[in-house]
C-alpha cells in the first residue's frame, strides 16, 4: 500500500495533517479525520509520524482557543483510538499544548517554534496591528509564551524545534 511504500522509500519521514481552512492554503485540508482512520493504522504499523497543525476551527471558537479546542475535540481523541500511532503536535502555542505533549506516552511529542518563543498577541497589536507578527497558529497570551519558553529550556525528550511548513505555492 501507499503508506508502506512512503514510509519504505527513505524519502518520506513524516506525514503533515491540515485541518481545512486552519492555515495558509490549507482550503483543501482534511475535514472528517475519521474517514483516514485505516490511513493512520497503516501509519501506526510502519512507524510513520503524523505530523498536526493542531487547531480545530468553527464559528464559535475563539482564534485564540483553537489549539486547545483541537487538542480536547480532536487529538486527544485521535490517539485514543490509534495509540500506536507517533502523533506529533506541530508548532505548540499553548500551556495546554505543552502539558498535553508533556503528559503523553513515548508516541506523541511536539514542536516549538522560534516566533511563539519570542512573541505574544501583546506584540501582535502593540501601537495597532502589527501585521509581520501575524502568523498561524496566531500568538497567545504572555502566560502561554512563557510556558513555552519553559519548556523549550525544560530538556524534555519529546519536544523539539518546529518550522513553519505551510504549503505556499511557488510563483515565477
């Protein structure tokens, strides 16, 4: 099968998971995770990573919530029903996020990013909006900056460095 031959090929080290709508020209991402469930068994068995851009988006929840609305609504569940998949939460913005990583077995781990590390919404809208200080997974709080940096400097085996890998199309 596909997964098989991906994980065999040497080439691929990791499948990315966008949740439709949820970052840079992610229109086309996924919307009902339980329909890959056979794909993410089949991830499970070749040891190959799914790799989540972790919000959950709707027109009740908060930019701002969306990271722990996902991981409550979608991911934790998601490792429940496939607990030997390696699940990795992309670009980790909250306390939630690190404790969640942080509380999991061996098979999940997160990523921390540069600019999370450095920013929060204060910095967003200091002097009016500061557009270059937006990105997505949006900053947070300064509480949530600060269990980040705590974390990044905490040697946990399971939380690492994290870039933005959102698909931007290449123009001429």
């Amino acid at each position: 099968n596909a997964v098989r031959a991906a994980a065999a090929s040497r080439v691929v080290h990791g499948v990315k998971l966008y949740p439709a709508h949820a970052t840079t020209n992610a229109a086309h991402g996924v919307t009902e995770l339980e329909a890959l469930d056979d794909t993410l068994d089949a991830m499970a068995e070749a040891g190959l990573p799914l790799l989540v851009h972790g919000e959950k988006l709707g027109p009740d929840i908060d930019v701002f919530d969306r990271e722990a609305r996902f991981i409550e609504g979608v991911l934790a569940p998601l490792v429940a029903r496939h607990p030997a998949l390696k699940v990795v939460l992309e670009h980790v913005t909250t306390k939630q996020g690190i404790e969640w990583v942080m509380a999991g077995g061996d098979n999940v781990a997160g990523t921390l990013t540069a600019h999370h590390l450095m920013l929060d919404r204060n910095d967003l809208f200091d002097g009016g909006l500061r557009p270059h200080h937006y990105c997505l997974p949006v900053v947070k709080r300064r509480e949530h900056k600060q269990a980040l940096r705590k974390a990044a400097c905490s040697g946990h085996p399971r939380l690492f460095l994290g870039t933005d890998s959102a698909p931007h199309p290449v123009r001429a």
